[in-house]
C-alpha cells in the first residue's frame, strides 16, 4: 500500500511543480516541459533519480523527468564503457522506443487531423 502512496504523492509533486512553473512562473509549456527534462538530467547526473525512482516506482517513471533521467543515465552508462562515443550511444539506446514512437505518432496525427493556421 505504501508504494501506492509513495508513487501518487511523488507523481504529483512533480506535476504540481510543473504547473506552479506555468501559473506563477508564467512559463510557456514548452519551457516547462523542457525546464522539467533538464531538472531529471541534473537529478541523475547527481545520482538521485535512481534513489527516487526506487523510493517511488511509477512516481518517477512516468513524469517527463524522467525523460531526462534516461537521456543522462544512457549517456553516462555507455560513455564508461565506451568513452565519448558511448555517450551518444547511450543517449539514443535507452530513449530510441520513445522517440520513435512520438516521431511515428506525430506523423500519423498529421495525416488524419488538419492544423489550424
């Protein structure tokens, strides 16, 4: 029950900093949710997004912070192994699914919605 607990308050203080970011700090979504990609980048480089994923599960997963905890975590991963082009390596061998998905999904809303403009 407590991981239930833990995951929902910690997915949720994510989400409520994200939109303090918007309402307060009068941020456009994109700087926010580049703002919060960034901050999982810098948790990770520190070590402490693998101590809050393990505190919080799905908490932590889902968010977009987590996001940039993949990026950093893939890149530093395969640069220990295989020096300065690992990290590139790295960077798109733990994020390539959802990448490609959102390239693949974006270009299949284009096909059946028109923008606006």
């Amino acid at each position: 029950m407590f991981e239930y607990v833990a995951a929902f308050l910690v997915g949720g203080v994510i989400c409520f900093i994200g939109q303090m970011l918007m309402d307060i700090g009068k941020l456009s979504p994109t700087h926010t949710l580049s703002t919060l990609v960034v901050a999982g980048a810098l948790l990770d480089g520190y070590h402490l997004y693998d101590r809050l994923i393990d505190f919080a599960g799905a908490g932590a997963t889902v968010p977009i912070t987590s996001f940039g905890h993949s990026l950093v975590h893939g890149a530093m991963s395969e640069g220990d192994r295989y020096g300065f082009f690992g990290v590139g390596m790295g960077v798109f061998e733990v994020t390539s699914v959802g990448i490609s998905s959102t390239i693949l999904f974006s270009f299949l809303v284009a096909l059946f919605f028109k923008p606006k403009g």
